[in-house]
C-alpha cells in the first residue's frame, strides 16, 4: 500500500478484507471473527448511521465495553464518515460532560450498561446492544463518502488549565502512521497483535489499525496483566504497551514463547527492562517508540539491540515525519547541546477544538521548509541528539509527566484543588514511591483556621478526576516554601517526608484480615491507633521489624511470606491484598506450627546445625567458638555464679545435647538433666605480680578460646572465673557455634544477670520456663522443609548463581601462595551529618540503610574488581516461626546477594537493583550456605568459599552483663583472623555509623585498605548529593578516587 495518506483509516482495512476475506481479523475470549463478518458488521452500523445523519466531521461518542462491538462501531462510524470520540465510562461525570459538550457530539453510540449516564443529555443515544435494522441496503454504501483531510477521531488529553484538551487527528495523519508501521513491522510480526489499551488513548490506533491493515489478527483483551490467563496467549506475537506495565506482567510470569516483537512506549524506557525481556523471555525484537497524541501515536523509533549497555534512545524519526532539536529562540541547538523537540509532518494533528489560542501556541509554523502551512509541533520534551543521529529523552520542560503512559498536566490538578473551599494553594509533583514508581503528591495550603478533612478533598477529586490523575498522597502544609527568587521551591518539597499524620486520614480495617494486621502492627510500632493507610516505613519500620511482622503473620495466619514484601507492600491495605493471594498459592503448602515434641526419640540436626557438625569448614563467618571475657571489680558471689550457669544449662537443652553418628546419620540426643552441670574452673593468680598476672590471663583467654568443644561429650557452655584479687575478677563465658548464635548470646548473658541478681537478693527466679527448645525447631523445620518445598528453594538458588564467580581484588600477595588467615582492621567512621542525609536519601527512595550502604559498597567492588557481576554474603538470621524468637541455639546463615550494575546505571538505579535482589533472595534465606554452594558448584572445592566479600550493617544490640553489687566491663579477647578476603562490618549507634574492614593481611596492604575506605566514605558523600548521577561518573569524580 503506498502513498496512504491519499486513503482513509477505514479503507486500508476494506482493501485487507478484499485480500484475506475469510482470514480471522478478530480474536475475543473464544469467538473469532473473519475480515468479512467484521466488514459487514461495520457496514451494517454504518448504513444505520448515515441514516441517522452522520456525515463527514459529525463527531459520534462511543462509549463501550471491550469486546467486538467496540471494533465494529469504530469501523461503522469511520465508514459513515464520522469521527469517534471515545469515552469512558469510569471517569467522573463531570469530565465527561465537559468533553460531550466541547465535542459537540451528533450522537452518543453505547450500550445498555450506560444509557443512564447519558440520559440527561439532549443528544440522540444508539443502544448497540440493540437490534438495528438499516432501511436500505448494503448495496447503496459508498465506501469513499469521507476524504483523507476529514477528522477521524478526537482524543481527550490533560490540559494545564484543568480542562482536558481535545486533540483533533484527520484520515491522512493516521493512515502515514499506518504506512510506516507497515514498512517496520512483518506480517509475520503482526500476525497475533494483543490490543489492550483504551481507545480513549492512542496507543490503541497502532494495536486495531496496523493489524488490520496488513492480514494481522487483533487479539482483544481487557488488560495486559490478564495475559497469563489469555485463551489465545500462544497465538500473539506482538505486544504494545508501556514499559511499567510490562515490567508488572514480567513480574507474574513469563511471556508466552509466540511473542518475538515488543514495542514499549508512552514512558521512559529503562535499560533494565530491556535487558530482562531479552534475558528472561524469547522476544527478538524491542522497540523503544515515542510521540505526543498531536502528532498521531508515534513519531520516532528505534530497534534496541540485545546487546545494549545504554539507557535505550527513543531513536529517529519514522516516515513522513521530521524532528528538530531547537534553542529558545527557535534555533538549531548545537552538536552538544540539549533542545526541546519540535516534530513536523504528515502525521501532524489539526490542533485543538476550539482552542485556536493553544493550538496557535504549539503548533508554530515550520521556518525550515518552504511549503505553505506547514507547521511544527512544540513537544515540550527537553532531548539530546547522539552521534549516530539517535535521539535521547532528558524530561520535560514544562509541569507535564507521564505516569504508566498517562500524560499528566500537574497544572490541572493543580487547578481542580483550588476550585475547593478550603485550599488557599497547592503544589503536585510527581514523586518516586517505595517501589520506585512514580507517584502524584498534592501539596496543601489551606486557609487560615480552616481544619482540612482529607476524606472530603478525596471524595471532591473522585467528582472531578479521572483515577489516573488522582494523587496518591495529600500532604497538608502551613506554608508553600519559596526559593530565593519567589517561585514554589519544589525541591524542597520534594524532600518532605510523606508522614501518615499529614498524608493520611486513619482509615479504620474493614475486615478481619485488615484487622489483624493492625494487631499485629500495633504490638510492633507500639502505637494504638493505625490505619490501613500508613505506611510501615514511616512509623519507623526497619529490616529487623519487618522479619518480627513476617513471623507474627505466619503464627497468627500460617502464611508464609519474606519479610522484605513490606518493600513492595509498605500499607496495611497493599499487604492484605498480597496476603490473600499468597494464601491462594501456599494452600497446598501448609506450615506445620512450631510446638514441642516428645523425647522419646532423637533429635534431628537442623540444616544449620548439619553445616556445622557434618562440614564446618564451610562455615566461614566463624572459626572460633562464641567467647567474651568481662572484668568484675567488686564481691563476687562465685557459689551464685555458678547456679545461674547452671540454670540457663537446665533451661536451654541446647546447652547439654550431645552430637552422634546413628546408623549414618548425625543426631543430638540430651544430657541427663539431673547430671547435668556446667564446667566452671576457678583460677587463681593472687600470688604473682602485676605483670605476671596479666601475662598469664592473656595465655588463659587466648587458651580458652582456641580450646574446640567436643561436641559427642561436652557441655556446650563452659566458663572460667579468674582471680586476680580479692575483689577483682575475670570471667570467661564460652559457647559452641552449633549451639549459639549472637541473638542466643545476648539471651545468656540477659538470663545470667536476672539469675545472679535473684540468687545474691534471695528472691525466686523471675524467668519463665521456656515453652520451646531448640530440637522442637529441629523437628519443625525438617518436616517442613523438604521434598518439593526444599527443592523449590534449591532450584531458585542454582538458577540465581548460574554463571556467578568469585570477584577478583587486586592482592599485594598471590593468592596460591597464601594459605594464612592473619587478619588485621581498619576502623571507620562516617560523620552524624553523613548519616542524616544517608537515612534521608534512604527515606525518599523507601529503602533501609541496609540497603543503601550495600548499594554504595557494591557500587565500590565495581571500581576495584573491574567486575559488573557483584556477589557479597550477608548473615541472616532464620527465627520463623515467631515462636523461635526466644530459642537458644543456631539460627544465623549467610546468603549471597548477587547484583548486576551493568549499563551504567544510576545510584538510584543501583538501589532499585538491590533491593529487587534483596527482595528476591530473602524469601529462600532458610537454604544454608553449605547447600547454596552445592547447587551453585556440586563438583567444585569446597574447601574455600568462591564468594569472598561480606558486607553486614547491625543496629547496636549488645546485652551487657550486669550482675548485682558489682562492677562489669567487657575486655577485647578477639584474635583477629579472616577467613574471607574482606570484610565490611558497620554497626548503626544512635546518630552514627561506624565500623571496620577486617581483611587477610597476608593478600592487602593496610595503606590499600585505608584507601578503600577513604574512596568508601567520599563516594558516599556525593551520592547523597547526586543520587540520579550514575555510577560511572561518580566513580570518576577526581576527588572520590
């Protein structure tokens, strides 16, 4: 078909129908439809119309379900001459009796779901769920009544006023954009083209039309995400939508195998999606398009390769079109210089109905061509242009967004909350959520002693809004902060914190799952009242809370979910949603509950426990046992001492269980509870003098803690009490790791200081017996975790690792010839100032610390490893069910965080990428690392680990030891050894961050490791400056090097 801006929409698809008549042009739920039925429906309904007096620029509303009618009445009112106004039937009434009367309409064409939204109006109404008899015949329909140059259809886009602008599109701009879609796409590729977006949207004119025109099949469905579930998912082949949509549907599930072709638009597209559509789907071809509705759907495009690295451009020009990067005075912008962009052509809009004054104003005559009345079309859009001619998206210049391929005027919505009573003034930005979406925040001034009920400014914006424009949040303000120059400093709003005090109203649960959560939440937050509304994160809610929620959520309502979901579903609101959907997927995997077991039978090892009993070498975060000596300054009651030891030993079996080898298995089995009793030795070095005495507590420390449990006959808590005078003490507290875990430790240490004070007061015990050991979790977690729940686990983990290898650091040493663990440290320190904007840029981007430090750390390893694939371990802690909180035994692992920072990407980016990987990796955090490890390589040395960095950010929860009467303080008794190449520990304390890089010193000079941290803390220093730079250029900077 050439030159088809001589033709009109409708004809393009009557010329198929000649060529393919009994070809399916149309696929709904299981109907299918020929090009030849469809014909004649459309005919049918345009006869009736031009009978009812539609010609050529009558303007007919259409206001319809998705189904075949729709397509059909597009088709009839085009073939009678008219041009369709589509309209939806959610949007607010008022919206749509502006745009009925603006558009002047001859006839509203619906069905019988909707007459009564328009019965009030003096327009003819065609219920098409009705029989509709022509009087004449099909025989007197003159195919070519309309011309190129009349209107077909008009398409209602946000104005900056407050009122939606139409804009105005003629036969001869659709069909050049016909063409061009004809010259790029196959029919092959356009054989099965899924057709999801409105048609109050002109994405939908490339998914009805170019299929249409070329023999394709339009596959009609009701939304993207509905996919999955699609009869005839297997028959599509090309999908058309915006890149957030896509990014939702990769989440749920893949792409059927028969999609090769995605054309993304309407949004910026990131390189991420990109790349995983390539990676994780069998799409061939991503096309990255982009175009104003004024200049007919899309203008430029571009191919993006599977090998991209860079952000994808948005391309060149498509035929027929042109596009001009000019200065402020309407002058070709320089090579390097960035440009709004003008667009000119055959794809041009008329402009705006009846806004001569708009229209004037963005449609400007085209002082680069000499044909009479060519104009060009003022986009707005700030773009760059690249070396190869590519086009680059950089923003918008004016308040325009788009939001999941809505435009958006911000000054409408502006302009429609000042029309209410109690607002003075209001700002709207577009903000980036949690999820690192964007989101719309109204920013409110009300008058004066007026109180603002939220509730009513929602219930006015639902009158007058359609849901896309609708703003997520309301914060309410005393003032509108100005810059300097008196404008609306809309930085500084920005960075406010969206507080549910001011964002939102309590909105009380309505049903009981809501009302559980609120319990629960209550009982974390300590806070009475919590509305389904308020967002986890800002009533405090960190990593640590997050696990507690997730295992009060599977002792309250036996579900299982990772406790990172409150990422992606911080309200109570989001998460009952998710909760119920979870339910649904885990109702053939039911937890068993955590409840105690008879010991008439041994015990078996945890899967923890079976990593440090079977194969302890592969337990590289400890070597040594858990050890701490305290200095006692005072009367120390030795005889008390000891029963409070002895006590903790009676009430943690862990403390007393045995490890053996039954018919090949490895088992614990309990000490006799009656011979039960804990080694304590008392030492005494009166006698020799002040240098003697300390040399020889040294040799007893370091004795102790180098001294291995036998774990087939030992107690697993010993302690030594050393004398150095009559009221100066030593004690030494020793714990098996098979037995303890740091969470343990502090439990002890809590216990030993109640017991000892209640000993030395006479007063009874104030400790409950507890109601679960450690073996009670033992037996829990073997009958859940295995079979098809444990290989599930394990498969996700071998597919995560697949191609992962260890990063290589530039070492002083070669690695083959170090076989030492000498360790040394560097300590560190970031500045409160540091740390408040660090927590503030966390904030904004609905992140944790955790987040944003490993981020940052893995962002450094690029720098020094030369390595885009970053792979650090960080200790977890497996206390689910909830019930396991107050058990004493082993429940820390590791797992690996795997990130990839290819393409270049931004800070922000990075985040997102962590976290995403965070919380991927979480909810298979029960695998112990051993078992990680024997997926990931099963034939491979598993002598050392191939992931040798660590990164771990604790908040300071150390239990001091605190006995009655007298005086305690800790003394360092580490010895410093790595068993991995490097180590980031950092500890949050109130208003700072602090910490150490423990490294071989045996492979790393301490200057090069002092270098790292100093390039740490000055990389951290510009990112909270320039989160949105990326990597590379921060990386760069001379001053962070």
């Amino acid at each position: 078909m050439n030159n088809n801006s001589n033709v009109c929409l409708h004809q393009l698809f009557e010329e198929q129908v000649k060529r393919t008549p009994d070809a399916v042009a149309l696929i709904y739920q299981d109907r299918e439809i020929t090009y030849k039925h469809l014909n004649r429906q459309a005919d049918l309904l345009s006869l009736y119309l031009r009978q009812a007096g539609i010609v050529p620029e009558s303007r007919v509303a259409l206001c319809l379900n998705r189904t075949p009618e729709l397509i059909i009445a597009v088709l009839g009112i085009l073939k009678a001459g008219g041009a369709y106004i589509p309209l939806d039937p959610l949007y607010p009434v008022e919206r749509l009796e502006y745009m009925l009367a603006d558009a002047n309409v001859s006839l509203i064409l619906t069905q019988k779901a909707y007459t009564t939204l328009f019965s009030q109006y003096a327009v003819r109404l065609l219920d098409i769920d009705s029989d509709y008899e022509p009087s004449s015949s099909l025989d007197t329909i003159k195919h070519c009544f309309p011309e190129p140059a009349n209107l077909a259809y008009i398409i209602y886009t946000s104005g900056s006023t407050g009122r939606p602008k139409g804009v105005a599109i003629q036969h001869s701009s659709a069909c050049s954009f016909v063409e061009w879609a004809g010259e790029v796409f196959t029919e092959s590729v356009l054989a099965g083209v899924l057709a999801t977006t409105s048609i109050c949207f002109d994405l939908s004119i490339f998914e009805i039309f170019v299929p249409l025109s070329y023999g394709g099949t339009v596959i009609l469905a009701e939304n993207l995400l509905q996919l999955p579930e699609l009869g005839a998912a297997e028959r599509i082949t090309l999908i058309n939508t915006v890149p957030s949509v896509m990014t939702a549907l990769l989440n749920i599930g893949r792409l059927p195998s028969s999609i090769r072709t995605v054309n993304l638009a309407g949004e910026s597209l990131p390189l991420r999606l990109v790349q995983r559509l390539y990676r994780e789907t069998e799409v061939e071809h991503i096309y990255n398009l982009y175009g104003p509705s004024e200049d007919t759907t899309y203008s430029t495009w571009m191919l993006i390769p599977d090998d991209t690295q860079v952000s994808p451009p948005i391309g060149y020009p498509i035929t027929g079109s042109q596009a001009y990067i000019l200065n402020e005075r309407m002058e070709p912008a320089a090579p390097d210089e960035d440009g709004e962009l003008y667009l000119g052509g055959k794809g041009l809009a008329r402009g705006y109905l009846h806004r001569p004054d708009l229209t004037a104003e963005k449609f400007v005559p085209d002082p680069f061509t000499k044909q009479a009345g060519a104009r060009l079309y003022k986009t707005g859009d700030l773009v760059s242009v690249g070396t190869d001619g590519a086009l680059t998206f950089l923003g918008r210049i004016d308040q325009q967004v788009k939001i999941h391929g809505f435009r958006i005027e911000l000054g409408e919505i502006e302009t429609i909350l000042q029309l209410h009573p109690q607002i003075q003034d209001v700002v709207v930005l577009a903000r980036e959520d949690e999820a690192m979406e964007k989101q719309l925040v109204a920013y409110v001034y009300p008058y004066s002693g007026t109180v603002i009920d939220i509730t009513v400014i929602r219930d006015f914006l639902c009158s007058k809004l359609p849901a896309y424009m609708f703003p997520t949040a309301l914060v309410l303000l005393s003032s509108i902060p100005l810059s300097p120059n008196g404008k609306v400093d809309r930085k500084a709003l920005a960075a406010l914190p969206i507080q549910p005090g001011s964002a939102t109203r309590y909105v009380a649960p309505q049903m009981p799952l809501e009302q559980i959560l609120v319990d629960i939440w209550q009982q974390l937050f300590e806070i009475k009242q919590i509305g389904i509304q308020d967002n986890f994160f800002a009533l405090g809610g960190h990593s640590l809370l997050a696990a507690r929620m997730a295992s009060l959520i599977l002792e309250r309502l036996s579900i299982h979910i990772s406790p990172m979901s409150i990422f992606t579903f911080p309200t109570i609101e989001q998460l009952s949603t998710h909760l119920q959907i979870a339910q649904d997927e885990q109702a053939d995997q039911v937890v068993p509950p955590l409840q105690p077991v008879k010991r008439d039978r041994d015990i078996p090892l945890s899967l923890i426990q079976e990593q440090w009993f079977v194969r302890p070498r592969f337990a590289p975060q400890y070597v040594d046992p858990v050890s701490s000596a305290f200095s006692v300054v005072g009367w120390l009651d030795i005889a008390a001492l000891k029963q409070s030891l002895h006590s903790i030993v009676q009430r943690h079996e862990i403390l007393r269980t045995h490890f053996l080898i039954c018919s090949g298995q490895p088992i614990q089995r309990l000490d006799d509870l009656a011979a039960s009793s804990v080694p304590v030795s008392v030492i005494d070095l009166c006698h020799l003098v002040p240098k003697e005495r300390a040399g020889a507590l040294t040799d007893i420390i370091d004795a102790d803690r180098k001294a291995p449990f036998d774990l087939m006959q030992d107690m697993l808590l010993r302690a030594k009490i050393v004398r150095l005078k009559a009221e100066e003490h030593v004690v030494i507290l020793t714990v098996d790791h098979i037995a303890c875990d740091g969470q343990s430790y502090n439990m002890i240490i809590r216990e030993l200081s109640l017991l000892y004070s209640s000993l030395v007061k006479g007063e009874p015990s104030p400790l409950a017996q507890p109601k679960l050991q450690y073996g009670d979790f033992a037996f829990w977690q073997r009958q859940w975790l295995r079979g098809s729940v444990l290989e599930q686990h394990l498969a996700w983990w071998r597919k995560q690792l697949d191609g992962a290898h260890a990063m290589h650091l530039s070492t002083y040493t070669p690695r083959e010839t170090c076989f030492s663990l000498r360790g040394e440290t560097v300590s560190f320190e970031l500045p409160t100032r540091l740390v408040q904007q660090l927590r503030q840029l966390s904030e904004s981007q609905g992140v944790t610390p955790f987040i944003t430090l490993l981020a940052v750390f893995q962002t450094l390893l690029t720098f020094y490893t030369r390595q885009f694939d970053i792979s650090t371990l960080t200790p977890v802690g497996i206390r689910n069910p909830v019930e396991a909180e107050d058990i004493v035994g082993m429940f820390v692992t590791m797992v690996v965080l795997r990130t990839s920072l290819s393409g270049d990407p931004t800070f922000q980016e990075v985040m997102r990428r962590v976290r995403d990987v965070t919380i991927e990796t979480f909810p298979h955090q029960d695998i112990p690392y051993e078992m990680v490890l024997e997926v990931h390589n099963p034939l491979g040395d598993r002598a050392t680990s191939p992931f040798q960095v660590w990164f771990t950010l604790e908040r300071d929860s150390n239990e001091p030891l605190q006995l009655e009467g007298v005086t305690v303080q800790g003394i360092d008794t580490r010895e410093i050894i790595s068993t991995l190449d490097m180590w980031f520990l950092a500890r949050e304390r109130g208003d700072t961050i602090s910490g150490y890089i423990l490294y071989r010193a045996d492979l790393f000079q301490e200057e090069f490791i002092k270098s790292v941290l100093d390039h740490f803390q000055m990389l951290v220093m510009h990112i909270v400056e320039h989160p949105e730079r990326s990597i590379s250029e921060l990386l760069s900077s001379d001053d962070t090097r």
